[in-house]
C-alpha cells in the first residue's frame, strides 16, 4: 500500500500484512491531510479485506473529531 512520500519525493510503499507492520503513526504539521489519509486508507482497506483478515484501533487526538463517526462501526 502506498502510505506517502520521502522529501525527495519517492513514493513510500509498504505491505501491511504479516508479523512486519502491525502498527503505525500518522503525524505532520498541522492541516496537512493526515485525517483525510487514515479515512481514504482505512476505506480502501476495507474494500479489499474481509472482517476476519483486517481490525482497526485508532486513538484520536483530537477527542473524536476525526474518527468519532466511526465508533460502535
């Protein structure tokens, strides 16, 4: 999955399945798009994936500005 760019540039890639990437923190300056990435990510995730081959824990900073919608889901 494409998960950004280094500041040459290049495209950032990485697999998320298996023991390698369980977990990962998104940051960034403030209104850069972090919240817009983890929603499109998350939703393209969860096109590919079944229920048993995918879980989401998200901790939100922002007291569930960004991710509130999505509790109980």
């Amino acid at each position: 999955m494409a998960i950004g760019v280094n500041v040459r540039g290049e495209l950032i890639e990485e697999e998320l399945s298996g023991d390698r990437l369980q977990h990962f923190v998104v940051g960034g300056a403030p209104r850069q798009g972090k919240s817009q990435w983890i929603l499109s990510a998350m939703g393209s995730l969860v096109h590919r994936y079944t229920p048993q081959q995918i879980q989401f824990i998200c901790g939100d900073g922002k007291g569930g500005v960004t991710l509130g919608f999505l509790q109980g889901s």
